[in-house]
C-alpha cells in the first residue's frame, strides 16, 4: 500500500491486494496511526527537519499526553531505519499484522508517502518480511523516490 499523512494519520491512497489464500482486507482511504504503524514511521523518517517539527507540533496541539509515546515510537523508528533502511511493525498498529515500510519522497521533497508490505500475524512472518520482501521494498522505494 502507499500512504500519506493526515494529521496523525495515514492514509492509504493506493492499495495492491495479496494473491495469497489470507490477507487483510484494506482498501483506499483506511486509516492507520502515524506513529504506531510502520508505515506512518517510515513517513516520519522520510521528512525534514520542519515537516517533522510541524508534526510534533500538531501533536502537542491535540495530544499533549501523547509526547512522550510519540518521540518514543520515532526514536525507535529512525535506529530501525538507519540500521536496516525500513521501518517495522509487527504487532504494534493491532497485535494480528505484520509489516515492514519506506518512505517515498515526491519528485520535488515537499511530501512524504509510506509504501508498505504486511499481513495477518499467523502468516506473514517476521523472517519472510525481512528476508525475501525487504530488499524488494526498499528496490521500490527508491524507484519511485527517483533517489
């Protein structure tokens, strides 16, 4: 899926279901958390220096009680980037999905999108996804990031 931020949101804006027998059901327009899913983590990672200040700001404009979550759930995610070049979330958006993300820079820096790969827990596992979909995201993100 591709996503963009929304607040502390994301949206999906495009969706590819899975071929296999079990997958998620997601569609255009779901929402997930911005800081609570790997796919809003790897929009984090991918801003600037402003974009990311705006949005802690928003933060604390709606959530004040969140802070500490938020630079929590960053932190965590820009050492998974740094070191791996994704962002994970297995079990943290619902304990039940697994994914991995990128971020994708527009062709001219000013937006963020999050490109992810995942499934239900039981049948996309933690290995699979970083060892056989990694490598492909990451290919991909780039591609689209013309990076």
């Amino acid at each position: 899926a591709l996503g963009e931020r929304h607040g502390l949101d994301v949206i999906y804006l495009a969706v590819q279901p899975s071929r296999e027998h079990v997958s998620l059901t997601m569609r255009v327009g779901m929402r997930l958390p911005l800081f609570a899913s790997a796919i809003g983590r790897a929009i984090l990672v991918g801003m600037n220096d402003d974009q990311l200040n705006a949005v802690f700001e928003y933060g604390r404009e709606i959530d004040p009680g969140g802070e500490e979550e938020r630079h929590k759930h960053y932190a965590r995610a820009k050492v998974e980037f740094e070191a791996h070049g994704y962002c994970t979330g297995y079990g943290d958006w619902r304990r039940d999905v697994n994914g991995i993300a990128v971020p994708v820079t527009s062709l001219n820096g000013n937006r963020v999108f999050g490109l992810n790969v995942g499934g239900p827990s039981f049948h996309v596992k933690k290995k699979q996804l970083e060892t056989v979909f990694a490598k492909r995201l990451i290919r991909a993100g780039s591609v689209l990031s013309l990076s």
